[in-house]
C-alpha cells in the first residue's frame, strides 16, 4: 500500500510538472507570435508609407530616369543583390513594382487598379 501511494504521488507530482511546463510553453509561444505579428504589421506600414513617399516624390517622371535611378540605387548596395528589371508597364525594383503609365511614373507599389 505504501509503495502504491508513493507510486501514485510521483506519478502526480511529474504529471502536474509536465502539465506547468506545457502551459507556460503555450502561453510562451502565443506572446511571441504576438509580437511577431505586431512587428510585420509594423514593418508592413513602413514599406507602404515609404512605397507612397517614393511615388509623391517621383511621380510623372519619365521611364528611363526611374529606371536610371532604380539601378544606381541598386549599384550601390551589390552585397544585396537587388534586381531591376522590366516587365511591360512595370519596372521591379527587387519585388516592388513601379508601375509605368504613358511612359511617366504612376505609382509605387501594388497596383490598387
């Protein structure tokens, strides 16, 4: 009886040490998708404000001036490997688009049309 009692305690006391260890570790990971959320959403809202600083300031210029300042840009930083290239009415700058309209600079970004 006795050995069963002591059997049954330990079995307990691991089981409710599991059981604490499991739940700070969930508690521990939805945290950190919080803030992992929180980070992209805010890195998301700096990329479309400074996409829109880019076109206020660019926008109407000709193609081949965008294009031209696209790739001294990329020049500039060759560790990073940023690719210009052009595709019908876009020029990719890396994987942000800028979208050409009748020859002149559109917009920056996603097209919203």
């Amino acid at each position: 009886m006795k050995k069963l009692t002591l059997f049954l305690l330990l079995s307990l006391s691991v089981s409710i040490i599991c059981c604490a260890f499991f739940a700070y570790f969930w508690i521990d990971r939805s945290i950190s998708l919080d803030y992992l959320q929180q980070s992209y959403e805010t890195e998301r809202s700096s990329v479309a404000n400074l996409q829109k600083l880019i076109a206020s300031e660019w926008k109407g210029l000709p193609e081949g001036q965008v294009q031209k300042k696209l790739e001294q840009v990329a020049a500039k930083s060759p560790e990073r490997r940023i690719v210009v290239k052009k595709e019908g009415s876009i020029i990719w700058f890396d994987q942000v688009p800028f979208n050409i309209e009748q020859g002149r600079l559109d917009s920056v970004g996603p097209s919203t049309r």
